[in-house]
C-alpha cells in the first residue's frame, strides 16, 4: 500500500509540475532536491517526508496542504469547493498564479463572518436611504 501512496503523490507532482511547464530538473533546483530523487518521488519508487512534501510545494508554488492530502499525511477536511477545483484544474495559468488564486480566495472565506454582518447591516440601512431618495 505505501508505494500505491507513494505512486499516486508521484503522479500527483508529475502533473502538476507539467501544468506549471517546468522540467524536473527545474523543480528539483528549486525545491532544493536532486533531480534523481525528485524522478522516483514520480515514478513511486520514494515516499516523501512532509519536509521534502514542503519544498516541492514550495518549487511549484501551490500549498504544501494539498500535497499533504495526497500523500496520505493529513486528511482533507474542507468541503469540496467547486471554485478551487475549478482553480486547481486551470492548465492555463502558472502555479504561482494557481497558488495566489487559492491564497486569495481563501482568505475572503475566511473573512466571510464579518463581511455577512457588515452587508447585512448595510443591506437594513439600504431601503431607508433609497426611501430618502425617493421623497
């Protein structure tokens, strides 16, 4: 079973280091790993550590939680969400571009408790100053 693991992370970074264009060699230069060890993470021949999880993560630019998930090394609690989906599918855009998408549009999610009572306080006000207007 832990080389099946093993494989699927494998594939999982093959991919996405396709979708960002980059040759292994240029992952490897910058995830700070050889490139013979970065090409039997893919093959399925190694099984990372969460630290070596963390510098390819960091090479291609997307989060080290995703990696994480398909390694087996942390469960994926999140509901799915059809926009980071949509996001993480985009084989237009560069990882780096994926990455600040995701950072961006978790970060209004985080935000959307208090932006909620703002806009409904808003909303209240809305039909008294629209009532003004119309006076």
């Amino acid at each position: 079973m832990a080389l099946r693991r093993g494989s699927l992370i494998g594939e999982y970074i093959r991919r996405q280091r396709q979708q960002a264009k980059m040759s292994l060699r240029q992952l490897a230069a910058q995830a700070g790993v050889s490139n013979s060890y970065l090409s039997q993470v893919e093959r399925g021949l190694r099984k990372p550590s969460a630290a070596i999880l963390n510098q390819i993560a960091r090479g291609m630019h997307i989060s080290s939680q995703a990696l994480y998930v398909q390694a087996g090394l942390l469960q994926d609690r999140s509901p799915h969400s059809d926009a980071l989906a949509a996001i993480r599918g985009d084989t237009t855009i560069t990882g780096r571009q994926r990455q600040v998408l995701i950072d961006i549009y978790e970060s209004f999610r985080k935000e959307k408790p208090a932006r909620d009572s703002r806009h409904r306080l808003d909303s209240s006000d809305e039909p008294r100053s629209q009532t003004r207007l119309a006076r």
